[in-house]
C-alpha cells in the first residue's frame, strides 16, 4: 500500500518581516502528491484533485498572509523541515503545532479540498493565540 504524507499548517500569530505585530502569518506545507507530480492540482485516482490554490486562497481570504509553494522533487523530508525551522527562526516567531483528529469518512482525500471541517479548527486555532 502507498504511503501518503498529510498536509502540515504551522501557524504563527506574529509576522515580524512585515512589521505587523497583528499579523498572521501561516505556513501550508503541502501533501506529498503535489511535490511527486510537481503540480498545484495534481489528481489522485481515488481522492480527485488536490486543490492546492483554493486552499491557500481560503485562508489569505481569511486574513493570513500564506507561505506556501511546490517542494522540489527531490527534496527530503528533512530539506523541507529544516526549511520550515528557518523561515520561523527568521520571522521571529513562534512556530506551534496542532493535532487535529477528523472523522470525514474522505479518508486522506479531506486535505485535497479547503473544507470547513479543518480549516475552521485551524483558523479559530490559530486566531486564539
């Protein structure tokens, strides 16, 4: 069985490169279908499309300035990770992690789409703090 890697949001409620202490800053590291296929709708044969551009576009609507972008190809996990670490370390801000638990019956295939289901739980998240 092929493995997939789910979508990671890190979220920061600081964004010192912009010089705005109300900022929200987020970090959408997407899933690995998109770095495989090297693509912002790539199609998975049972979950459909990965809509990597109306998942940023929900949460810029929602007032976050979105860090996001296709990983190169062959880029590892660490690369990515310690990528992440040094976008944080340079906006001087708290990096924070959530778990979220879903029972959406899509499987992986929720985090193709910007469904309320986790986007609100990451907004409120992320507005609390």
């Amino acid at each position: 069985m092929k493995r997939f890697a789910a979508a990671l949001i890190l979220s920061s409620s600081l964004a010192a490169s912009a010089g705005d202490p109300e900022a929200r800053h987020l970090i959408y590291l997407h899933g690995r279908i998109v770095q495989e296929q090297q693509s912002a709708r790539p199609r998975h044969p049972e979950f459909g499309y990965y809509e990597l551009a109306q998942i940023v576009e929900t949460f810029e609507k929602r007032g976050f300035t979105v860090t996001d972008g296709i990983r190169p190809k062959a880029a590892t996990i660490d690369e990515s990770a310690a990528k992440v670490v040094d976008q944080d370390a340079r906006s001087r801000a708290t990096l924070s992690v959530r778990e979220l638990v879903l029972e959406t019956g899509l499987r992986h295939g929720f985090l193709y789409r910007p469904l309320p289901e986790w986007v609100e739980p990451v907004v409120e998240w992320s507005t609390r703090r």
